[in-house]
C-alpha cells in the first residue's frame, strides 16, 4: 500500500541541501581567508558564489525532469562530453592554452571551462545506464554475460579516460577511473572477476615501477612526463627536492602550524600557491586547526552516508547505480585532495569538492548533487515496507 502521493519537490532530502549549504559557507569562508595572501587581484568570493547561484540554477534544472529521463539522454550526453574532450586536443592554442603542463581549458576571454569536469558526470549516467540496461536483459547471468558488461563498461569509461590522458591530466583521469571502479563494484558482475582485475592492476603497477627502474629514459619519454615524475618524488621526498617539493612542504607547515584550534580566521602566514583550489584544505588547517579540519571531514562523511541512503532505498537500479556513481567520485577526489595536502598521495591538482574554488567543478558537482537529489525525491515509500 502506498504511503504518500507528495510531489518529487516536497520529498527533497533538506538534510542533504543543508549539508551543501554549510559546504557554502565554508568555502566563502576559506576563499576570502585565502585571497588574503595577495596572490591574486580578483574577488574569488564572489566568482565561487556566481558559480554556486549557476549551479544552483543547474540542479533545479536537473529536479525538473525524472531521472530515468537522463537514460534517455545518457548517450546525447556522454557524445557531447567526447566532441569536447576531442576538440581540446584539436583547438589551437589561443583558445585552450597551456596551464601548468596541460592543456584541459577552452579560454574564451575572462570565460573558462573544464569540460573533462562535466564529462565525469555524463560518465555516471552513461555507465549506470548501461549496467541498468544490461541487468534489465539478462536477469539469468552467466560468465558470458558478466564478461560481456565488463567490456561495455571498459569501452564507455576507456576512451574519455585516453582523451584526459592525453591533455595530459593524470588527476581527472584517475577520478574516471574511480567512477568505473565503484559502479562496477554493485554492478552484480562476479567478485572473482573483479578480484582479478585487482590483481591485474597490481601486477601492471609493478610493472611500472619495474620498467622506471630498469629504463628510465623510456619511462619518461613515453610514460610520464618529466612533471609528473617531479610530483612523485615531491611526494616521496619534499624535502629532499627544493622546487618539485616546495607545495607539500609548505602544505605540511600550514596544517602542522594550526594545531588544535588553528591561527584564527585570515591569521594565516604560510604562502601556499594556488592556497584557494588545490590547497584549500591547508588553508582551513592553519586557520581553524584540527578542529576546522574535522568538521570539514564531517561534513563530507554526513553528504556521503545521505547518499548512500538515497542509492539503498531507491525503487529502480538504474537511480542506485547514478548515486553509486556519484559516490565514488566524490569520495575519491575528496580523498585524493585532502591527501595530497597531508602528504598521504601525490599531488595532482584535483580541487576538493564544493570547497575549493573553481566554476568547472562547482558546476559538475552541483549537477552531481542535482542527480542523486532527483533519485530521493521521486524514490517512493510503502506502508509496511
């Protein structure tokens, strides 16, 4: 027996929104603190709350179709994000410069745009679409069957995935991987297939490691770049390496310097480059200490379990498979980021989500966050369920 009939608006998730509102405030709050430091000349607040009002514009968007209308869309989209993958790789210079080593930008005067942020999403649909449809057509599975998802799956995250690669962001490409990973941890293909491509992974790893060691003019002539290995052995050693680890180390020195209760706001001293993106989190580390740190940790802890929910208690796969897209690439990049900052991964330029500063992100992310919004509201309830 049903339980309600209330419309998909009067059945938001306000502990979710109230979540992202606080992720709101904190950002403002890190951004101004960080603009501080006079790196830079422009207001990143107000930029960040023009992308907020942008994005929140995108979700209402997003909340005004069913999301089983983005299965139909799911192929226009992920095209979409291809054609602009392609066309970074193909436009000249003055238009996608080159930024820190890679070329992931279309510039268009004060206009800029990540599209490899955007395709993360349309990766989510197109992934869970496809596992959707699959496991709608063979209820019966055999290894064939699972074998036979695997290569779809490979094949829809594999080509944007070359695409970032070859920009070359080493970062993005690695938060498509984790999207592939944690759908196809519930997309009910066997564990043992799964096991083994987790071995694969560690085997091709060690194989990596094997051939820098052994060839290491080939490792950076058609492997990494000369950048990237700077990044690593920043990692590895910061201060054994005075330029390549000059970020981590001061990273390391702004969150140490907060202690419990951190300097107070915009008491900040540590100069970190690019403090409102990539080290955000250093930021709020100096400034509110430990104490901050933790709150914001919580918060991400509190989106993530609310997601999970959502993924749990909805009535069609293919809206648990969207969240558990969603999931994984939130908890990923927010792992990576906050890693990075403390030492824990290398550095990879990858912002932490709804705090850092960024249109790109911002907007993908609020997007994301209109999707899993979308799948609770029209998730529907019965008596005695």
């Amino acid at each position: 027996m049903q339980n309600n009939h209330k419309s998909p608006w009067q059945q938001l998730d306000y502990n979710l929104l109230f979540i992202l509102f606080l992720m709101v405030i904190t950002s403002c709050i890190a951004i101004y603190s960080a603009q501080m430091m006079d790196q830079y000349g422009s207001n990143f607040v107000i930029k960040q709350l023009v992308w907020y009002f942008i994005g929140g514009i995108a979700v209402v968007g997003v909340m005004v179709l069913d999301f089983d209308q983005f299965r139909k869309l799911s192929w226009y989209l992920y095209g979409l994000g291809i054609l602009l993958l392609l066309g970074i790789l193909a436009a000249p210079e003055s238009i996608v410069p080159n930024i820190n080593g890679a070329q992931s930008w279309y510039r268009f005067g004060p206009f800029a745009l990540q599209p490899s942020e955007l395709v993360k999403v349309s990766l989510v649909i197109a992934i869970a679409n496809t596992i959707a449809t699959h496991n709608e057509k063979y209820i019966i599975r055999t290894m064939h069957e699972d074998l036979l998802l695997l290569g779809k799956i490979a094949l829809i995250a594999g080509f944007p995935t070359l695409l970032v690669l070859m920009q070359p962001d080493l970062g993005t490409s690695l938060v498509f991987m984790a999207i592939t990973g944690s759908l196809l941890l519930v997309s009910g293909v066997r564990w043992r297939i799964i096991l083994f491509l987790i071995l694969s992974f560690i085997l091709f790893i060690s194989i990596l490691v094997w051939i820098y060691f052994t060839f290491p003019q080939f490792f950076v002539d058609h492997i990494l770049d000369q950048y990237q290995l700077n990044r690593f052995y920043a990692w590895l050693e910061p201060y054994e390496h005075k330029d390549a680890g000059y970020h981590t180390r001061n990273a390391l020195l702004a969150i140490g310097s907060g202690m419990l209760f951190g300097k107070g706001f915009t008491e900040g001293s540590v100069y970190l480059p690019e403090a409102q993106t990539d080290f955000i989190f250093s930021i709020i580390g100096e400034e509110f200490g430990f104490l901050g740190t933790s709150i914001v940790i919580s918060l991400f802890f509190l989106m993530v379990y609310r997601m999970i929910n959502t993924a749990l208690e909805s009535n069609e796969a293919f809206g648990s498979y969207l969240c558990a897209g969603v999931i994984g690439m939130l908890t990923f990049q927010v792992f990576q980021n906050i890693g990075m900052n403390i030492q824990v991964m290398p550095i990879t330029g990858i912002p932490l989500p709804f705090i850092s500063y960024g249109g790109s992100s911002i907007l993908a992310y609020m997007i994301a966050f209109g999707l899993v919004l979308n799948v609770r509201s029209r998730t529907t309830k019965y008596m005695f369920e």
